[in-house]
C-alpha cells in the first residue's frame, strides 16, 4: 500500500523556468488535481531513455491558464526558479551541505536494508512453499557440528539448502525538489501574472464551473472540456474563447458544429461580456461553488474569491442537427 502524500500548505510555488510554469513536487500535483481540477502536462522523461515519451513524470507543466487561475485565487504563487536556487545554494554554509548529504546517504541506506529484507523474506516464503529450509552460510559450521538443523522435530531429515546471502547495495536518491535543503521559496513579484492569451475568461468561466481542461488542438479548438478528471470520463465540449465584439467566420462555426457532432461532443464558444451585462452572481467565479455533482470537487474546501476583477462570461453551444 501507497504511503500517504505529506500535506500541502497554500499557498504553494509554481516554478517558472525558461518560459514555462512546472510543479515538481509530487503531492502538489496530486493536490492541485484533485482538489483545483488542474490536470497539467507531464513532461519528465527518463535520463538514460530520453527518446521516449510515452511514460512521462515529473515536472508537470501547466498551462499559462491554469498557472493564472490558481494565482489570481491565491492558491498558488509564480517564483523564478533560476534566481532562487542560485541565491540559495550559494549562500548555503558547508556544514548544511555535509548534513543534507548525511541525511540523503541514511535515507539511502534505509531504502537498501528495507530491498534485502524483503529479497530474504520472498526466498524463505519460495522454500517454505517447496518444503525445503534455507540456512545461511554463516550458520553452516554450525550446523554441520550439532546436525540439529538437518532434522525436524520428528526427527526425520529436512532438507536443507543454503541460502546465498544478499548483500545490500548502495542506493542513491535523486530529491525531486530543493526543499529541503532550501527553505520554501518565496514570490517573485517582478514577474507578475501569467500572461494569457484571449480565450483565457472562457477557460476561467469553465474552470469555475468545475470541469477539467486540456488543450484541444486535436479538434481545431481551444479546449477539451470535460465534466471530471480525465481517467474517468470523456469530453463534453470542444471550447474556443473569442472576444466580445470579435468578427468571426460562419464557416467556422458550421465546422466546428459538424466535427464536434462527429465526434460526439458540442462544439462551445464564448467570450467577457463588455460593460458588465448579463452579469452572473459573485459565487459562481469560485472553483467551490461549482455544481456538486462533480466528484472531484472539495466542498469542504473554503471559497475564494478572486483577487482580480472578473467581467461575467457568456457562452453557446452548437451541435449540428441531421435534416
């Protein structure tokens, strides 16, 4: 059985490296998918494998939208990561070094003597099951001298086999963050919010409605859209987020009518409402007011509201009809 992820404290870091927003820490990337619908891209690849790209890990890239949505409502915080390491590992005295390295080789060999306990604890159940008895090389002159070992308590012979003894190899731990040894990092206010493009209030709407996002450029759109997390259902909504007074081509949306009904999706569009019209109520601008049948939500969680003005959202959905 798994061991339970450590909490995570909000709000948490986003790291941004070259250009990117990643999560490196496993339990936030748990957290932030179960409890804030932030589903991500994983990006990591294999050191010695790096060709492939089909088991992926660690860091999870998220989208400049789900980087924004969780600052704006406080969860999260943007900090360069460049700058933090540098600064903290320079200043860092040699004797957290040594005692950070320390740290790492005990955990190591605690991994280590935990493998060879469980390599005996396999070949002894695998001899019990095949009636033998294993004895180990230590204890063979023993054994050879008194004999009690060859013998059951009936006194009938036992076989016997000698078990090779397994010796624990070194196992080295590669941290997948820096803290520790640093110390949580703190935001970087020169970089601000994340810079988004114009489809991002449909992206926002539909995220305070509670579903999860992934890009949908698969299907010529701006998201897939999707009632729950991604392993248990399939899309509803093929979302592209257009401005309020933004000329678009009928075609468009004959197209995207036609290829989201072929695929058994409604093709959605939507944009910020200029001015203030057809403005919704306050509450449905926070991830926990979303509607409760979405089993990933956490109504216990306490709302939040957003820290910047948000402009009400309108969006239609076209499915095309067989005439």
């Amino acid at each position: 059985m798994a061991p339970d992820m450590p909490p995570v404290q909000e709000p948490f870091p986003i790291s941004y490296v070259a250009g990117r927003y990643l999560l490196f820490d496993p339990p936030t990337v748990a957290y932030a998918r179960r409890t804030y619908n932030i589903t991500g891209v994983l990006i990591g690849t294999i050191p010695n494998l790096s060709q492939q790209n089909i088991f992926l890990g660690i860091p999870l890239e998220l989208t400049p939208e789900e980087a924004r949505v969780l600052v704006e409502q406080d969860h999260a915080y943007i900090v360069d990561d460049a700058a933090i390491h540098r600064e903290g590992f320079l200043e860092m005295s040699r004797e957290d070094r040594l005692a950070y390295l320390q740290d790492m080789d005990e955990k190591g060999a605690e991994i280590s003597r935990n493998v060879v306990r469980r390599a005996n604890e396999k070949t002894e159940r695998a001899l019990q099951a095949k009636g033998l008895r294993a004895i180990k090389r230590s204890d063979e002159s023993q054994a050879s001298d008194t004999g009690s070992l060859l013998f059951d308590e009936d006194g009938f012979p036992s076989p016997v086999v000698a078990a090779p003894e397994k010796k624990a190899e070194p196992t080295y731990i590669t941290p997948t963050t820096s803290c520790p040894p640093l110390h949580k990092p703190r935001p970087s206010p020169a970089l601000g919010l994340p810079e988004v493009p114009k489809s991002f209030p449909m992206f926002r709407y539909l995220h305070s409605k509670g579903y999860f996002m992934m890009p949908g450029l698969r299907f010529g759109c701006h998201y897939s859209v999707y009632p729950g997390d991604l392993l248990r259902y399939h899309s509803h909504f093929l979302a592209t987020g257009l401005d309020w007074d933004e000329e678009f081509d009928l075609l468009d949306i004959v197209g995207g009518g036609r290829l989201g009904t072929g695929v058994k999706k409604a093709y959605l569009i939507g944009g910020e409402v200029k001015g203030g019209a057809d403005k919704e109520p306050e509450e449905t601008l926070a991830p926990s007011a979303a509607p409760s049948w979405n089993p990933a939500l956490r109504p216990d969680k306490p709302e939040k509201k957003p820290r910047v003005k948000v402009e009400p959202v309108r969006a239609f959905s076209i499915e095309w009809a067989g005439l």
